[in-house]
C-alpha cells in the first residue's frame, strides 16, 4: 500500500483509496468482510468500501476537478 500510494502522489489523475482501516484493526483482519479466500470483499464489505471510501474520494476529486460534476448526471 505504501508504493501504491507513493506512486498515486506522482499522478495528477490517481487518488490512493487506503481501506485498510477498514479491513485491518493492527492485530488481525476482519473475516465478516470477505468472502471465503480471504482476499476479496463479500458483499457487506463493497458497500462499505463504496459508502465510507470511495464516494468520498469521488466527491474530493469533483472539488478539486469541479469540471469532473457533469460526469455525476
């Protein structure tokens, strides 16, 4: 995560979308939030990736890039 978001700050058009937080508490993963392989998100954990992580980063993008809101219609 460290390189992808080091590599996102060098590009105008990249934003780093860190879910760790959400996903990782310091000492273990949240298991409710994936699915069986432990890698990808079941449904509960894309809607809260989408509610809590990526429509604020999307709405941060359309404040700094205002000509980004005709995309929204």
């Amino acid at each position: 995560n460290t390189a992808l978001k080091e590599y996102c700050e060098t590009r105008d058009y990249m934003t780093f979308v860190d879910a760790g937080r959400m996903t990782y508490d310091g000492t273990q993963y949240r298991t409710d939030l994936f699915i069986k392989d432990g890698i990808h998100l079941n449904h509960t954990g894309q809607l809260k990736w989408r509610d809590e992580y990526i429509k604020l980063a999307i709405e941060t993008l359309i404040e700094t890039y205002p000509e980004l809101s005709r995309i929204r219609k």
